[in-house]
C-alpha cells in the first residue's frame, strides 16, 4: 500500500491527500477563523504533525449532525440551522486528530486530542476558502466522505501556516 499523508495550508485554505508522493485530492476547508495556535480555548487551528486518532461516523447519512462525537439522530437542514443559530455543526463524518509533538501540539495545554480538533464536515451552504471554523478543519460533505474513505486511523496530517519551499 502507497504511503499516505494530508497536509493542510492555512493560508490558502486547501487540504491535499498525498498517496505515493503524488497529489490525488485537493479542496478547499476552512480553517479557525481565530488563525493558527495551539493553546487550549484559543479556537485557534493547531499546526505541525499530527496523525488520525480516530475516524468517526462511517456509514452515516450526509449531513448527519454530531455533538460529543455521537450521532444526535438530526440531519442538518437550513431550517435546523435557523432554530439553533448559535450552534457549532459537526456534520457526516469526524476525522479526530491526535498531535505527535511534544509542547507544540501534544500534552500539557496544547494538546490538539484534548482540544478536539477535527476534520469535519459541515453545511454545504458554510463557505470554503476562508478562516471561520472554531479550530478544526471544516469540509464540504461530499469532500469529507472521500477523504475518510481515503485514509486509514494513523495517517499523517501535516498543518501549516504556509506552503513549503519544496514539498
């Protein structure tokens, strides 16, 4: 099996799959709108080497709604959205991310699992390309189900302020 990674680029709100060092998807997400960081309550997206802790919500219906990374039985609706304006929507799958640096991303106050910080999907209508999630790395749902059925638990999720010199 061809080695695969993410990498996510905050400041071109883009997320590739890597497979085999070549590039087999590439989208639009949305990021914090806080910007980058890695403190805990600073709804910040945390950057450096993290990996798939866990995924979450396979075989779910689209737009199925997420709180405490269970299924609430909703299906997001424009409707449900404008009952409950102020809610933060995790939507059809849950790619939980779990940090691999010590003091940058894992333990102590900076600890990307115990912020929980995901990929995830959201509503359709939630615009992509620009910074406005509470932390995590939002998607729309077509794009999150690809990428879940993509990856496995323990692939390489690489965050960054900026693209690289030479990737």
């Amino acid at each position: 099996m061809s080695k695969t990674s993410i990498v996510v680029n905050i400041a071109t709100q883009q997320l590739r799959l890597y497979q085999g060092g070549e590039v087999v998807m590439e989208v639009a997400v949305s990021t914090a709108r806080n910007g980058s960081g890695e403190v805990s309550g600073s709804e910040c997206t945390p950057r450096g080497r993290h990996r798939i802790r866990a995924k979450i919500g396979g075989g779910c219906a689209a737009n199925t709604v997420f709180v405490g990374r269970r299924p609430t039985g909703e299906l997001f609706s424009e409707a449900l959205r404008a009952e409950q304006p102020q809610r933060d929507w995790i939507l059809t799958r849950i790619l939980w991310l779990c940090g691999m640096e010590p003091g940058r991303n894992r333990g102590g106050n900076r600890d990307t699992m115990r912020r929980y910080i995901y990929i995830h999907g959201c509503p359709d209508s939630d615009r992509m390309g620009s910074p406005s999630s509470h932390g995590c790395v939002k998607m729309r749902n077509r794009d999150i189900i690809e990428l879940f059925d993509r990856v496995t638990v323990g692939t390489l999720v690489t965050i960054r302020d900026r693209e690289p010199t030479e990737e």
